[in-house]
C-alpha cells in the first residue's frame, strides 16, 4: 500500500506485513513501529511522531533521502534499515538487526549493542557509544566510545576511540582506526595478519592487548 496524503493521528501506527510506502507526510502518532515488511519511506515525504519514536523490530525500513524528521529517534532492534540517500535523525540505537545501505546516514548520537552489525555509513556529532557488535561498515564524526562487550571493526571508524575498563575492541582491518586509541584497563586485540598503525594511548596499567 501506499500513504501518498498526511496521515495524522495521536495512536500508534504498525507495519506488519507488505510494503507500505510513503511519500506523504506521517505525523502526530505516538510512534511507529516496523514488526515486518517493508516500510519505504521516499524523500518526498515525512515521518515525525510525536514522541519521536520509530522502532525497527524485524521488518525493514529503507529510508530515500530524508524522508524522517531531523529529531526523530529512531530503534533497530532486529530487521534491517537501509538508507540510500543523504539523511539526518536525532537518534540512532541499535541493538539488534543491520543498518546499511549506500547512503550516509547522520544522527546526533548513535548506540550500538548485541549481536547488530552496522554495514552502512553513520555519522555523529555528539556521540558513539559500543557496547558490543561489528561495525562492517563506516563510522564517523564524534568520538566513540566502546564501554561494555566485544566492538569488533571489520570496516572502519574514522575518528579517535575511548575503550573503557569493561570494553573490549578486536580490530580486524589494517585500516579500521583514523584516530588514536584511547584504553582505561581495556582489551584491545588484532586479528592474525592485521598491522593497524593508529597510535594507542595506555592510561592504565591493566590495559592487554
């Protein structure tokens, strides 16, 4: 089906089978949640909820431009979410699923945890905290910051990283890092082969490595 006027009401709107595709606008709803199928949102329309809640819960979301609201934040906790044009949210939290397409997506802040694999290209301006997953794809902007569980980076992080005392880094790429790496009693490991060159920083005397 299709939402090609204004959707407007105060409830919460779920996809759950087929494809939905919107190029109106979707506004006013408590939130939105994508359970299964396919929710296509085109540049030509928006989604801003009230709440400023989507949430991606084994369906797919595929998102062409910007079609959701700059303030919106946005949940991937199983399924995929895709973005194919340039686009900007509040929030992205991701604790499940994949979050890729050819696009860059651009959030204030970014979440990462769980068995979740960033395969596409995200951008911070405040902040990106790991807490376990792989980012296969590209991350940059803001500093990251892996505080608790296993971030393995098979792709890249662009900028400086911060590996707290109950984090753990594995790099398996020769050029995952841009920055220098940061470690407070940490454990950063290099997979067979790899020869990162990005300067690491020991504030603590439990770092391993």
């Amino acid at each position: 089906g299709s939402v090609a006027g204004a959707l407007d009401g105060a409830g919460t709107i779920t996809v759950s089978t087929g494809t939905t595709t919107v190029t109106g606008a979707i506004s006013n709803a408590a939130s939105l949640i994508v359970s299964s199928g396919t929710l296509a949102l085109s540049s030509a329309g928006t989604v801003d909820t009230s709440t400023n809640s989507i949430l991606v819960n084994g369906g797919t979301l595929t998102n062409d431009g910007n079609g959701i609201a700059d303030s919106e934040a946005v949940t991937v906790s199983s399924g995929t979410m895709t973005t194919s044009g340039a686009a900007t949210i509040g929030s992205l939290i991701q604790s499940g699923g994949t979050v890729g397409g050819a696009g860059v997506l651009t959030a204030a802040t970014y979440t990462q945890s769980g068995g979740s694999d960033l395969t596409g290209s995200v951008s911070t301006t405040t902040s990106a905290t790991l807490n376990g997953g792989t980012v296969s794809g590209a991350l940059a902007g803001a500093v990251a910051t892996v505080q608790t569980g296993t971030t393995t980076v098979t792709g890249t992080i662009s900028g400086n990283v911060i590996v707290d005392g109950a984090g753990r880094l594995r790099i398996a790429n020769s050029a995952a890092i841009g920055g220098t790496i940061t470690t407070t009693g940490s454990v950063v490991s290099y997979a067979n082969g790899v020869d990162e060159a990005s300067a690491l920083i020991l504030n603590s005397g439990t770092t391993q490595l």
